[in-house]
C-alpha cells in the first residue's frame, strides 16, 4: 500500500505500538480508535482514515479492532462506526477488512461536525469494549486535537481504569487560541498524560509527521 509522505512516519509508529509486548493471557492484539469529530477537526479525518487503512493491513487472525466517532454524548454502542474480531482464515479475515473499510468510506464522507466533544465518554466506551475482548495487549488511540467540550449535564469527572492499556493521541492539532496562549496546549496534554498515568495506563503522543519512526514504542 502507497502512503502518502507526510503520514508515513505516524503509521511506522502505529505499527510498532500495536506489535509492543503482550501479557501472558493471550497473544491478540486489541484496538479502539477514537475519531474526533467535533468543529473543524473534521478536515483531519482523511488523514485518519488513512491510517485507519494501514492499521487493518497489520492485524492478525484474532485481533480485534474498532473504530469510534467522539461527538456529543460518546459513551454508547452507537458511536461506534466498525468493530471487528478477526477470523482464522484468511479469506474470511479479508473479507472482514473490506467491509470494515467500506464502513470507514461512508462514514467519512457522510459525518457531519458535532457541537461537543466527550473525548472521556469515548474512553469508557473502549475500556468496556477491549477488555469484552479477551485481548492481550489493548491500545486505545486518539485521533483528536484533546480539547473535551461537554454538553451542559454531562457528568464525566470518572477516573479510567487503564491498567494494561496503552493510550496513544495521535494528531493532536493546535488551535487557534493554542497560538496566542501556547500554554493551553501544553496544560491540555499535560491533564491527559496526567489523567491516564492516574489511571495506570501508558501514555504516549504521536504528532511529528515526518519523524515518527523514531519516536519510542510501548
């Protein structure tokens, strides 16, 4: 598969995330990927659906993968765009691939901007989902710019259980008040580092487009 030059680095490093050490109840791989799509951060989500792509040509027969959308209220079963464990055959677990991609296709080019952004609603729902996954290895990635927005109502100061779990936000863009005040980027990712270490899960960001082969692997 041909990837574009400016993503080849983030897929490199998504790649030797998912194939990091596993624990000894099982040698599957479990991916959620949460997809934010609040406001502008839609236009990023050509660049997801890229590595969305690249992530299904490497998992395995039994892997699991799902991927996510994080709008207003994202704690439910019907954010979720595709989810999929993988067959042992391979016809069938090819099979399954395309169908996932064509689940990916239309969403992209159908989602529309939500007002708000329940980035933790997203997580709990990829807890509750990876670990009904009997995985081995669980990985949660965040394709989003990281600034929660809840609806008025919306209770979501709950602390995430992650041990065992890798968190990585992938693509964190700044925004334009990020630009005037650099210290909101920096304290949005410090409370999310702070927030899923908390929690006892591995932290990582993966922003550097053109030098992400480098960056560490969990």
């Amino acid at each position: 598969m041909k990837i574009r030059s400016l993503t080849s680095g983030l897929l490199v490093t998504v790649v030797l995330l998912l194939v990091g050490c596993s624990d000894n109840t099982s040698s599957s791989r479990g991916v959620y990927m949460l997809m934010d799509t609040s406001g502008t951060y839609t236009n990023e989500l050509k660049q997801a659906q890229r590595v969305i792509n690249y992530i299904l040509s490497t998992l395995q027969p039994g892997d699991s993968f799902a991927v996510a959308r994080v709008d207003t209220g994202s704690f439910s079963e019907k954010d979720i765009v595709a989810k999929v464990t993988f067959d042992d055959r391979p016809s069938k677990a090819n099979q399954q691939k395309r169908v996932f991609r064509e689940k990916i296709d239309s969403f992209i080019k159908t989602v529309k901007p939500s007002p708000y952004t329940d980035i933790t609603g997203g997580m709990l729902q990829a807890l509750e989902w990876l670990n009904e996954s009997n995985a081995g290895q669980k990985t949660i990635l965040i394709f989003s710019d990281l600034k929660e927005e809840l609806k008025k109502g919306y209770v979501r100061d709950i602390p995430l259980q992650l041990n065992g779990f890798s968190v990585v936000a992938l693509n964190v863009t700044k925004l334009r008040s990020d630009n005037i005040d650099p210290r909101e980027y920096l304290d949005r990712l410090s409370a999310w580092q702070n927030r899923v270490e908390a929690g006892g899960g591995n932290w990582q960001v993966v922003n550097d487009l053109e030098r992400l082969d480098t960056a560490l692997t969990l």
